[in-house]
C-alpha cells in the first residue's frame, strides 16, 4: 500500500484547509447579533483586562468585548455612531484609556469624525468628543509618542492630518498636515511614516520627526498599479517594508529599504491566487507577520531571513464566505498575552490560540494545498504518481518548465529537487506496495 504523508492541517470540505499551527479559542459572532457586518478590530490592555474593540457598519459604530477569560469573551460596552450615515469602514484605535474611531461614511454629511471615547471604566464608555475637521477618514494610527495620524480624508484640504494626544487624549491638538496624495493606510515607527497610496502603487516615507512639518524622503511605486498598495508594515530595525495589495489576486511583497536610494522587491507570498490580501502587521520582538487575508483568514509569515518568507500559520474565519473581499478584514497582534484577536466582516470576532499562548503548538511550515500533504510524486495533479510525473520533474530538473504541482517535486523532502527525486519517483512507480 502506499503511503500518503498527513501534516497537521485541518480541512474544511467546502473549502480547503482551515488551520495551521493555531486554533480558536474565543468567538463572537457579532454580525449575526446585530444584523450588520463587522470592520476594523483593536485591542488594549488595562486594569489586568484584555479588550478586544470590533466596528460594526450601522448606527453602532463599534462593541467593546472582554477578553479576558478568551474562551468566555462578553461585551461590556458599546459606542454609538451616527443613526443617519452608518458606515462600513470603522477604523479603530486606543491611548491612554480612550478609544479613537474613525468613520468613512459614503454618504453626506458625515457627522461622525473621529469619535472619541473614555474607557477609564470600560464597562461604562462614554463619548467625550470628536475630531470633525474633515467630513470622511479611511484609516487612523497612533504612534508610541501619542500622535494621531488620520489619512484617507479624500477631497479634504489635507492628505495627512497629525494630532497630539500627549496631554490631552480627549481633546486632541492639531500640529501639523501633508499634502501629496491620497494615503489609504500607513504605520509610524521611530519618527517616520510608512504611507501606502492605494490609487496610485506608490508607497511613501515620510520623516514626520517635526510635526508641523513633515518631509517626504521616499516615493517608490510598486509597480501594483492602482488600486493596489492598501497597507504596510516595517521591521523593527526599519530595514524592510511588508506591503499589502487589495485587489484580486492581491499578496504581499517585502521590501528591501535598508538603502532608499536603492529599493528592491526581495520576496513575494501568496497563499493562493484566489482572493486579496488587506492588512499586514508585525508581532513585536518576532519576525511574525501578521495577516488579515480575506477570504483566506489570518495568515502568520516567518520573515526571519526576508527573502524566504515561510508561512507558519493561519486560520480561516470566513467560512462559506469566500468572495474576494469577504472573510478577515483586520488583526491585532499586540496583546501582552499574545492572543491574536480578528475580525471577520460576516462571522465577527475570533480569539486565535498559537504559539504564542499555547507551549502544545509550534511554528513550522505550512503546506496549504492537499495534494502536497496527500500525495508527493504527483507533480501534474491528477491523482496518479506515473511516467508523466517522471516527464514533469525531469523537465523540472533539467529548467525546461514548471510542473503543475512544484511543490510535490521534492519526493524525499530533503529541501532540494534533483536526480534523486527522479530516481525515487521512478523506483516508487516500478515497485510494487512501496512506500515514500
């Protein structure tokens, strides 16, 4: 009889492979409570509580849940938005006991702004503002210093909006803007802005070192197109840049920034080339990427040498819900306990157990399609190993082609495809109840 080699990946019949290295250990299915779909997610820590803060698209502009307990999550709280122009995009942050929420209603006017809520006690929030200097923003990030940035303002006067929280968190100060072109997402670490511009490919760096005067030292174009380049993440010695791709077929590239006068694509993943990528973040003191994918769930990247990125983990929220935009919209990677919490637009909140939390788990490669796990030697997919794989891998070896499956190539798993695989494969097939 011959042998199929398993890993430990879960399947979903309806679609695929549900998990890798990671399980879920809480869930809330928001979108279901509310009749409405779920956006943006964030966490917080405080009071020896884990938060978890997920948007919603109605009038209730976001649920505050208690995570403490992640197999027992309960909401505790609510923030309200605007009854007349409810939004589908919520983005979602939190200093110093307050809770920032952005809104970019389609629908004018938008009375929303930046709402802005006090969680000193997170069971009772209460709305104590709101930044309405523009009408509409897509996204908001707050830096480790207390600066709040807003960007996708769209016709607005400015492209970038930056705001001190420092001493006043509920009543934010506006000391400086940047004008360039519309960003639709961006992080800021050690004084700079890492900017995606979705319209356009490009992505920005921008010293913002001087609020009221930020400098734009880089514009690169990722050769994306438009739209494509929706978010980015940066290594923690800022010698990389993960940028994400919204758009069918949408992945992730890295970056090498080390010399920005020399910028250069080192890697590409794509888990498959159904849905798009949305947001990528990174877990600090790692070299873990994390991604919200879609329809292809929360995905973990293994960047410790950058130009092999290995993915090590994933879960797969979204169900039956595969369109290219369905499924996992954000992730926050940040919670001292290490739970990765996400947010999936039809299916609401997931608490995600890995590594990170759980010593019984490890972080190993990931090989997501069945036929690779099931069936090595079967290089053209069709369910027999026979001559024409042999045809396959040997025009494999000698550089002529692909075959269907490279990654079923390497027979003997030793990381390499050669002669020997050929030689393996051949014996495989000649040799009557033979095992791999």
């Amino acid at each position: 009889m011959k042998k199929l080699l398993f890993t430990s990946l879960f399947i979903n019949l309806s679609f695929g492979f549900i998990q890798c290295n990671m399980d879920v250990v809480g869930h809330i299915n928001l979108p279901e409570i509310y009749n409405t779909r779920a956006s943006d997610i964030t966490g917080f820590y405080q009071d020896e509580r884990e938060f978890a803060v997920v948007g919603l698209k109605e009038s209730i502009a976001a649920v505050i849940i208690d995570i403490t307990d992640p197999s027992n999550p309960f909401e505790v709280g609510q923030i309200d938005g605007s009854p007349s122009w409810p939004s589908g995009w919520r983005d979602i942050k939190y200093w110093n006991r307050h809770i920032y929420v952005s809104s970019d209603a389609t629908t004018f006017p938008n009375t929303d702004g930046i709402i802005i809520v006090s969680v000193d006690n997170p069971d009772n929030p209460i709305q104590v503002n709101a930044i309405t200097d523009f009408s509409r923003n897509h996204n908001i990030h707050i830096d480790s210093d207390g600066y709040l940035y807003a960007v996708g303002t769209y016709e607005e006067e400015h492209d970038i909006w930056i705001y001190e929280l420092t001493d006043h968190p509920s009543n934010p100060l506006l000391v400086g803007t940047w004008d360039g072109e519309y960003i639709h997402d961006l992080e800021v670490h050690n004084n700079k802005l890492y900017g995606a511009a979705i319209y356009s490919g490009n992505f920005y760096i921008i010293d913002v070192t001087y609020k009221y005067f930020p400098q734009t030292l880089v514009q690169f174009y990722t050769g994306g197109g438009g739209p494509s380049t929706h978010d980015c993440a940066v290594t923690y010695d800022e010698n990389y840049l993960i940028t994400a791709d919204e758009v069918g077929g949408g992945h992730i590239k890295i970056w090498d920034i080390s010399n920005y006068n020399n910028i250069n694509l080192v890697s590409e993943y794509m888990p498959s080339n159904y849905g798009s990528s949305h947001n990528v973040y990174i877990r600090p003191e790692t070299n873990l990427v994390i991604i919200s994918y879609f329809a292809l769930g929360t995905r973990i990247l293994d960047i410790s040498i950058p130009e092999n990125p290995i993915e090590v983990g994933f879960y797969d929220t979204s169900g039956d819900n595969n369109g290219t935009f369905d499924g996992n919209w954000g992730t926050y990677a940040y919670l001292p306990s290490g739970y990765i919490i996400s947010s999936d637009r039809d299916n609401g909140l997931y608490i995600l157990d890995s590594p990170l939390t759980n010593a019984s788990l490890e972080w190993n490669e990931c090989i997501d399609d069945p036929l690779c796990n099931t069936n090595l030697g079967d290089v053209n997919g069709d369910g027999l190993i026979n001559i024409l794989d042999v045809v396959q891998v040997a025009n494999y070896v000698l550089g002529i082609s692909t075959p269907s499956y490279e990654c079923a190539t390497d027979f003997n798993q030793d990381e390499q495809v050669n002669i020997l695989d050929l030689v393996l494969i051949t014996n495989y097939i000649l040799t009557p109840n033979s095992t791999s």
